[in-house]
C-alpha cells in the first residue's frame, strides 16, 4: 500500500516508512509529501530529476510529481507528512507561481547547519503527533497550519537566500529548457519528433539539443524518449488497456513497433514489464 496515500476521510498522514512502495515503479502522486531522511541513502528520481538522498535531506512532492525510488540501502529511512491537494491549495494560495515553480525543480535539499534541521524535524514531528491524536476537535486545522508553516517559512528563505534569476530561472537556456520539459508533458505521447518541439520554441534542433545537453546532460530526443516511456510504463501499471489499445494510444504504427521500441529502452518486452509490475 502506498505510506503517502490520502484520501477524502483522511486528507493527511504522518509516520516513518522505507518507500519500498515506490522501488523500480513510476507513480504519479494525487497529494503531496514532506519526507526527511533520518537513516541510510537512496537514489530517487523526481519528475525525471535523478536525487542522491543521505540523511538530513528534506523531500518536497508536489501533487501531480512522479516518484521513483531507484535504490537503498537496508537502512534507508525516511519521516513524513503527507498532505491532500485540497491542503496544499489552502497553504500555498498566497504565495507566487514562480516559488512553487522553483520547489517542483528543486525538490530536494541536503541541509549542512543545524538550525532548519530542527525546524523540519519539528514540524514532522508535530505532524506525527496530531495524526496519532485521532480526537483532536481541530486535528485537520492543526495539520493545516503545520503544512502553511512550512511553506511560508521556506517561502522567506527562498527569497533571501536565491537570486530572482534563480527563482524565476530568466537565464535564456534554462527558461528555453523549462518550456521543452513542459511541451514533452504534454506532447510526447504523440509528438516524438525533436524537429516539433524546436518548431514550438522557434529554436533549432541543434541548438535546442546543446541547451539540452548543458543543463541535463541529456539530448532533446533522449529526454522525449525518456518522458514517453514513463508514460507507457505508467500505462502498463496502472490502466485495464489492451497492449493494442496503448499502442494507439500513443500513437505507434501497431503493436509489434510498440513492442520493440519499449525494449530497446527498458530491456523488457511490455508484456513482461506489466507482468513483473503485477
């Protein structure tokens, strides 16, 4: 079962878990979680962003990000404090576009000083206790204010200690590579070609492949190719579809071009990939 499920009767939750959940599967999150690590390492990859986690790191999931927990080891260990939509709507609604923005891209921190340890682990610790007291008249209050503490509390820091260039990302390259990312959410179960999204950003390929490769290391074509094969296996996990009905779906010639090209990139056929993940 997943730790960081919510749902309408119980809009938040609070606790200690090893993510085991989430190990090799792709899950996109209706809520959100604050996650501290206390215990261990893992690798854990965050709407494609790939994070090395040791203890002191603190985790921001936003509702809608995609999880993935890579690797751990034995005693990797992590407290936190999941949190509905709905909650997360309420404690951020005063605050700017471009913060939560900032906190998706940057969705986990490794802290060095003592001071916003304490005070993360506070606030977790806080949220544990209101979860477990069951007949507290104000418990959902409670957990409320506890998520707008925080997000306020990291709302300052941000602005004191980030440039606006860094918040707002008006760097050229980086603005151009957020506004590819967002164009492959939405187009790459149809749209595959790198020719599409240049044309989008009135860009070449060339040079939308070398923004690219300087802030993800990665080529345009590799970073689509990657989007849409988190898709597929999201659609192989999670949906009743017919391997025929997700191949058109997503647009493939027919379901054996659909075959080949998901094992060339994850080394198994979709059959024997739904057929692991169940």
């Amino acid at each position: 079962m997943n730790p960081l499920l919510t749902t309408k009767q119980e809009t938040f939750r609070a606790g200690t878990d090893k993510l085991e959940f989430f190990r090799e599967r792709l899950l996109k999150m209706n809520n959100g979680a604050l996650m501290f690590c206390t215990r261990g390492e893992a690798n854990i990859t965050i709407d494609l962003r790939k994070y090395h986690i040791v203890p002191n790191t603190h985790i921001t999931l936003l509702p809608s990000s995609i999880i993935s927990l890579t690797s751990a080891s034995k005693d990797f260990l992590v407290d936190f404090f999941a949190y509905s939509e709905t909650m997360f709507k309420t404690a951020c609604f005063r605050l700017e576009p471009p913060f939560i923005h900032f906190i998706k891209e940057n969705a986990c921190y490794t802290h060095t000083e003592d001071e916003p340890v304490r005070a993360i682990t506070g606030l977790i610790t806080a949220s544990n206790a209101i979860y477990r007291d069951s007949e507290n008249l104000y418990r959902e209050a409670i957990a409320q204010n506890l998520l707008q503490i925080f997000f306020l509390d990291t709302y300052d820091k941000v602005q004191r200690y980030f440039t606006e260039e860094q918040i707002n990302g008006s760097n050229r390259k980086e603005e151009l590579f957020k506004k590819f990312i967002n164009l492959v959410h939405t187009y790459c179960a149809t749209q595959r070609d790198v020719v599409f999204y240049a044309d989008q950003l009135c860009i070449s390929t060339r040079y939308l492949s070398a923004i690219t490769k300087q802030v993800a290391e990665n080529s345009a074509k590799e970073i689509i190719d990657e989007n849409l094969i988190l898709e597929l296996k999201m659609a192989l996990q999670s949906t009743g579809m017919s391997l025929k009905e997700i191949a058109d779906k997503y647009r493939f010639p027919d379901q054996s071009f659909f075959g080949r090209y998901f094992k060339k990139h994850t080394g198994m056929s979709p059959k024997e990939y739904r057929a692991k993940k169940n």
